[in-house]
C-alpha cells in the first residue's frame, strides 16, 4: 500500500521525510514552529500521526466486507480437472492452466487434499484469474477485462466490478474479496510465469523447511525497522523465491485458503491463535492470513505440517470438509 496506487494525501500516508519537507516547505493559517511531529498540525488542529510499517505491506487482500452473495448456479464441469476454461482467466497463454493442475495432482502425498481442492473450487464455482501487474491501468483493462467478466459470469453468475481492479497496490501478490468467489494472482510479465517450471521437490522441501524453522524457532526474518523480531519465514511463498512458478502456485493456493477460510464456519476460527503456534511473519498479521498461510503449507506438504504441526493438520483437515459441505458463507464475522 504504501508503494501502490494510491493517493496518499488523501488517505494520509507519509513518510517521516515527506512530513518534514512538507512543514518546511510549505505555510498556512495557525501554523505552530517546531518539530511537525511534535507539534503536528497547529491552530485547534487534531491530526494524530499514526506510524504505518511498509514491511506489512508487502501482499494483502483488504478488498473486503459487504454482504457475500452467494451463487447458485450449477453448471456442467468437467470435474477431474482443478482449473479449466470455464473458471480460470490468463492474460497470457504461458500460464497454462493444465500444468498448474499437473503440478498439484503430482505432489507427493497430496492425492487425497488436492482431491478436496479440486472439489472445493467446483462446488463454489471459484474462478482464479491471472492477471497483469499493469491491470491498474485503464489500456490494460480494455484488453482484458471483457474477457475476464464474460468468464466470471459464465462460473459464478457474478458480475466483476472493475473498479477492485483500478487500485491495486503495486507491490501485492494476489487477493481475494469475501463478497466474491474469484482469487487473483497477480502476475509480473518479466517473470515469464509457466507453471511448467514448478519444481515438485523443492516446492515441498521448501514448505518443510520453512515449517521446520517456526517449530524450531530458526527462521531468519527480522523487520527492517522497529524492535519487533520474527524467527520465522516471511510467508510460504516468499519461501519459494528464485523459482517464480513454484512462487505463484503458492500465492494462488494462499489466496484459495481464504475462500476455504470464509466458506467454512466460524466455530473454530481462532483455532490457530489460541494454540500460539507461529508459522510465518505474514501470518501473524491477523487470523485471515494465519488460516491462508495454514491452508498453503497443507495445500503443498500435508506430511511436513503433520510431522511438525499435527493439532494445526487435524484442524485444517476439519476445515477443508466443513468448507465443502457449507452451504453458506460466512457472513458478519468480525475477524
Ligand atoms: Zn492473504
């Protein structure tokens, strides 16, 4: 957010040096001397500063809230396949949908999960777009988002908003929107994004590791400013760096847990915090992403969580089900 698209005056995001120059740079009516941050705005003026740390800002999803609409649409699928061309959008015919579901049907261990998967995403007719990082620009959207609201429409009966597509921060990885039944993952055209690429062992080695690490207290992740340490990983996608395809699998799975996450109910929600077991930093930001944080290390290494966290397997196990079988959305929860 606080390198996107956004107007920051308006939403009030500065850094310390921009506060600086402004109150030095600039006059106006009951201006008080001194430090701005001490002083702040002056005559009768109530500004509060609040500090906002950008390393929490690397990916998110605060697209959210209003009431979830639920679609009943039932439609013909071929249902083997995880993704196929009536839920899935790519802006570019490298990312083949085929060699993402090759991929999560060859993990090691994962039949039976990604089975589940594969049944989720049908029953909920979720749609999973690939999209350009440019798809903030208007040009951009002109391409593609025919394309991507004719296929939205076709899986969910949903209409596409545009306008959650006009501001997407720059740096975010992918996002989902409760009221919705799409994932995004956002894609960088440099990085030539073929799913063909993922590297199985790896994938689950990497996953592994990074669980092993939170376990063992031994990631490596400390915040570039303030006080507060992590010795965990950044997130499981993170952990995949230097492979862009293994990367994006991840970050469409973790998007995919918070659909999990909303589908199933509000019972156990908590489960995660009130066992205080530490996976990531990203998923120390709230519930939401703990749970989509879970759901991708489960999602990928089934067997690795089970060795370190079975309490969290036995839960998301629970989770997965009750998020197929649910009927309904979550609705109202204040997470
Ligand atoms: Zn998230």
């Amino acid at each position: 957010m606080v390198s996107g698209d956004l107007n920051r005056r308006e939403s009030g995001i500065f850094t310390v040096d921009e506060i600086k120059e402004i109150w030095t740079n600039r006059s106006w009516s009951g201006k008080k001397s001194g430090n701005p941050l001490v002083v702040r705005g002056g005559y009768n003026c109530r500004h509060q500063f609040s500090y906002v740390n950008p390393d929490w800002y690397e990916e998110d999803d605060r697209f959210e809230e209003e009431t979830p609409t639920i679609s009943k649409k039932i439609q013909e699928q071929n249902k083997n396949d995880i993704l196929n061309s009536n839920n899935t959008f790519t802006y570019n015919k490298n990312i083949n949908i085929n060699e993402f579901n090759n991929a999560l049907t060859r993990l090691n261990g994962q039949q039976e999960v990604t089975n589940k998967i594969n049944e989720f995403i049908n029953s909920k007719n979720i749609s999973v777009m690939f999209i350009p990082r440019t798809i903030g620009r208007q040009a951009v959207r002109d391409k593609y988002f025919n394309d991507m609201k004719t296929m939205y429409k076709k899986n969910s009966d949903q209409d596409l908003d545009e306008r959650i597509f006009q501001r997407i921060p720059k740096r975010m990885n992918g996002f989902t929107v409760k009221k919705d039944s799409f994932i995004a993952t956002v894609v960088d055209s440099k990085d030539n994004l073929d799913f063909k690429n993922v590297d199985l062992e790896k994938l689950q080695e990497n996953v592994r590791k990074t669980l092993k690490e939170a376990r063992d207290d031994a990631g490596r992740y400390t915040l570039k400013r303030g006080t507060e340490r992590f010795n965990l990983q950044w997130s499981f996608s993170k952990s995949q760096e230097g492979n862009i395809a293994n990367q994006k699998l991840q970050t469409t799975l973790h998007e995919l847990g918070h659909q999990i996450h909303f589908w199933a109910t509000d019972d156990n929600r908590n489960f995660a915090k009130k066992l205080g077991q530490k996976l990531t930093v990203y998923g120390e930001t709230n519930d939401k992403e703990y749970y989509a944080e879970l759901f991708t290390a489960y999602a990928t290494n089934r067997k690795a969580l089970q060795e370190f966290y079975p309490d969290l397997t036995k839960a998301m196990d629970e989770m997965l089900d009750k998020a197929i079988k649910s009927k309904t959305k979550a609705i109202g929860i204040d997470f």
